[in-house]
C-alpha cells in the first residue's frame, strides 16, 4: 500500500482527488492539507510514501517547502501537481527535491502512474512537457568550454532532473562512471547539489 499526503488549496480539488486515488486498490490518502505549514506537518506526522503537493499553495512557496518535507520525512518522495506546464518550472521543482512532476491538465491516469513511479524512487515527468523539455536541449548550444561533450551532456540530463542510474542507461555508462562525471563537473564548475547545476547550466545556455 502507497501512503499519500494530499496536498492542494481548493477543497473541491482535494476531494476530488481523494476519491481517484482511494479507488485504487494500493493507494491510500492518510491526511488532505490546504497549505504548506499544514502539508510539512501532516508529512511529518504520517511519514508518507508520497506526497501529493500542488505547486502554487498558501503558507509559503511550495519550493521551499520540498526541502522541509523531505527534512520532515526523508523517505517521502515528493510528486508536484501544477497547473503550471512550463519546463522552467518542472525543472526548478525537480531541482527543489520533487521526483515526479505532473500537470492538472493530464489524463488521470498520469497522476497516479507518477505516484507509483515516485514510489519506487524513479523520477517522472509528464510524457508532454518531458518531451518539451527534450527538444528544448536538442537545440545546438555553446556549452561551457571548461567541460567535456561527455561532461555536458551528462550536465544537461542532470539539470533536466534524471537520476544518476536514468543518466547511465540513456548514454549506455555504468552509474558508477556516472558519479564520477557529475563529481568531475562539480569540481570543475565549484558548485554543490543540483539546484547550483540547474542555475549554471540555464546561466550558460546548456538548457533553456
């Protein structure tokens, strides 16, 4: 069983999205919160598997907030649930921590294969933005000249959010080679974690 932290402004919404997922047989709602504060306690108090966030929330800006949760709750894989469709935001919200990123405008079966994808700790992204996301880095760029054509693209599957073992399997590498090309970028550009490497990377036209 999936144990989910639903969290959104709108109470229609919530109730709405309580019943889709109550319906399946290994998803389970254990609390509903209608800000940020209330969705950082509630993860808290329940250490659910995933939590259901809506990206625009009051309180606070939901960003942020994927920080406390996963300091609430380190286990708990945050999946965002937007409006916002732009890759800009999807990029930024993986950047944050969440590991799967779905807009309201989705067919219902998206949310809830994102929850069992986020789950099992593999990233998702909504099939059309992630395929916007895609042609928006398949335009031909002048990357920074301190890296490698192997070290950029490594950094622009990182700052599109991928995992270290997803990175591996698109460019046939073992995840172990992986790490070390992202620890050599780190090294060579002095940033720490993704979110330094999402802001350098859209500073220095590796992505949009």
């Amino acid at each position: 069983m999936i144990t989910i932290v639903l969290a959104d402004d709108h109470p229609v919404v919530r109730s709405g999205l309580r019943a889709l997922l109550d319906a399946e047989e290994d998803l389970e709602v254990v609390a509903e919160a209608g800000d940020v504060p209330d969705t950082v306690r509630y993860v808290r108090g329940h250490q659910p598997d995933v939590a259901v966030v809506d990206l625009n929330m009051p309180g606070g800006s939901t960003l942020p907030g994927i920080a406390e949760m996963h300091g609430a709750s380190p286990e708990t894989k945050v999946v965002v649930l937007t409006m916002q469709a732009d890759p800009s935001f999807a990029r930024e919200a993986l950047a944050a921590g969440a590991t799967a990123y779905v807009v309201k405008a989705a067919d219902a079966t998206e949310l809830k294969t994102a929850i069992r994808t986020a789950a099992e700790g593999r990233t998702y992204l909504d099939p059309e933005l992630g395929a916007r996301m895609a042609a928006a880095t398949g335009s031909t760029v002048s990357g920074p000249t301190e890296l490698t054509d192997r070290e950029l693209g490594v950094l622009k599957l990182l700052a599109l959010g991928h995992t270290n073992a997803e990175i591996a399997e698109q460019l046939f590498l073992s995840v172990r080679t992986v790490e070390s090309h992202r620890a050599r970028i780190q090294r060579k550009l002095g940033t720490s974690g993704r979110a330094e490497l999402v802001r350098y990377a859209r500073d220095n036209g590796v992505i949009d």
